[in-house]
C-alpha cells in the first residue's frame, strides 16, 4: 500500500475572490396587493431567489441612491413605482 502525500482534486467551483457583502432584506407582501409579486417569487425555483431579485434590480435603469438628508429629493427611487 502506498501513501500519497498529494492534495486531493476539489470537486465543485472554485472559491470566489475579493470582498462579500451580505444585504439581508424582508419584504411584507399583501394579497389582492402585491399578487405580481408575490408570483415572481412562486416561479422561481428553489436557491434562486438572490439571482432573481439582482437580475430585476439590474433591470431597473433608472435606479438611484437616495440623496443624503437635505439634498434635492426629487430624483431618489420611489419604491412604489418600481414595485409595479
């Protein structure tokens, strides 16, 4: 018998590289409200849901970071219209 001193080959993709960033997020959503949303969410499959929520965020062109306190408000995201 004889005993390798070898790494094993890793299954699987490599690990990323660079700086992760957790943005944790719970939405209330309404029946007879929210219903288009609440059936994006039903279609997508199980483990996709962070992928479909940047995928729809990135399609949203017109998206903005709010201004800081006392700045002109008028061109911050309203949620509302980017809901529906």
């Amino acid at each position: 018998m004889s005993t390798s001193t070898t790494t094993p080959r890793r299954r699987g993709r490599p690990p990323r590289r660079g700086v992760r960033h957790h943005i944790r997020l719970t939405l209330v959503l309404w029946e007879g409200e929210d219903d288009d949303l609440l059936a994006f969410f039903a279609g997508i499959p199980p483990g996709g849901r962070a992928a479909a929520v940047k995928q729809a965020l990135r399609g949203f062109e017109t998206l903005q970071v709010p201004s800081a306190p006392g700045e002109d408000e008028d061109d911050d995201l309203d949620l509302e219209e980017f809901l529906l």
